[in-house]
C-alpha cells in the first residue's frame, strides 16, 4: 500500500496474531511503500495539526514511528493503563487523554500571517513549514480528484498548478503515483484519500 504524505500525525492501533500494538505516526514529508500484514487489524487517529501527545511533540516525530508500551492488550500512557478502543469509542478515548493531560494543543498563526515569527512558530509546532503544508493539501485534493476520473487539464487549472509537469513532480513526492497511475488504475491501495478543504489548500 501506498501511505501518502500528510501534515498530520496518527496513532495506529494494530491487533494481530502477535498480540495488540500502538505506535505515533508522525507526518509524513513524502509518500512511501509500507507493508500491511494479514490477518491483522489496523485502527487509525488522526489528530489536528498543533496536537502533541504528551512526551512526543508533533515536530519531533516528523516521517518517523514511535512504539509505545502495551501491557496486556492495554496501552501504557502518562503512568496510566488504557484500554484499546473500538471504532465507536474513538471519541471517548481520546477526551480521556484530553482529561488526564496527555494531549497539548499549540495555537498556531493564522493562514494570513505570513511574518517570520508566524513561520517559525508553525514549524516548532508542527515540524513543517505552512508552505509545504499547502502542497501536501493540494497534492492531496489532486489526487483524490484524479482517483475521481477528473481530467489532468482541469485538475492542474483548478489547483493553480503550472502545467502538467509540475502536477506530476508533485504526485510523484507527496502521492507515489503519476496522475496517469491515478487515473487509470483506480484500485491502487492508498492510505487515508479523501479530499481536504478548500480552503487549506489555498
């Protein structure tokens, strides 16, 4: 499977035969190949830019994977034993963590603020420039779009890429995939494809 570049970072729950697992998923500054082994199970959060889970700040995991403790099938976090929750208790799960202050939340500038102290303060929150999250976003919402059986042409004119060139670089880093690939061959295996706001990607 193809796991796409991403702004954001995740917490994966895995059970399989070995047992229940739970490593952070920082973002991702390319796509890359990963491997999905049968029969196990995978349940993805995904978290708001800003958000760190408390020891592992956001822009210190950037494009790596960090393991954390299970005990039991329990995950082991702020000196505290958590149940691994099902689809439906996500949402619970995580006002847990939000309750016992394992989850931090960095106020991050405006979109309009363009001053070198927004910047910076943006990359030490996140670990990625505003910049690039806005080609992640568009790379992104072009993808899902051509997945869709939407013309190159129009994707490239509704995106403000340059021309064709240009949209197939950034297929090719943030994707894994040229937008001919996308296009014709809508069964390649992505991981979380769906088209973010407009207005992220502007």
């Amino acid at each position: 499977m193809t796991s796409l570049a991403r702004a954001e970072w995740d917490l994966v729950l895995r059970s399989g035969p070995d047992g229940p697992s739970a490593a952070l998923q920082g973002a991702e500054s390319v796509a890359s190949r990963v491997s999905v082994p049968a029969p196990s199970a995978y349940l993805g959060i995904r978290f708001a830019r800003g958000v760190s889970l408390v020891p592992h700040r956001a822009a210190a995991i950037v494009d790596t994977s960090v393991p954390l403790p299970t005990e039991d099938g329990d995950l082991l976090l702020g000196q505290r034993r958590w149940r691994l929750p099902e689809v439906d208790e996500v949402e619970a799960f995580v006002l847990g963590l939000v309750d016992a202050g394992l989850l931090t939340m960095a106020e991050l500038p405006p979109p309009d603020r363009t001053t070198r102290t927004a910047q910076r303060h943006h990359r030490s929150s996140t670990g990625l420039t505003r910049d690039f999250v806005r080609q992640v976003d568009r790379a992104r919402l072009a993808a899902a779009s051509l997945r869709a059986g939407e013309a190159w042409p129009s994707v490239v004119e509704e995106l403000g890429y340059v021309d064709q060139a240009h949209l197939t670089r950034a297929m090719r880093r943030f994707v894994g995939h040229t937008p001919g690939e996308l296009g014709s061959a809508g069964g390649i295996p992505l991981s979380f494809l769906y088209k973010t706001p407009r207005a992220e990607c502007s």
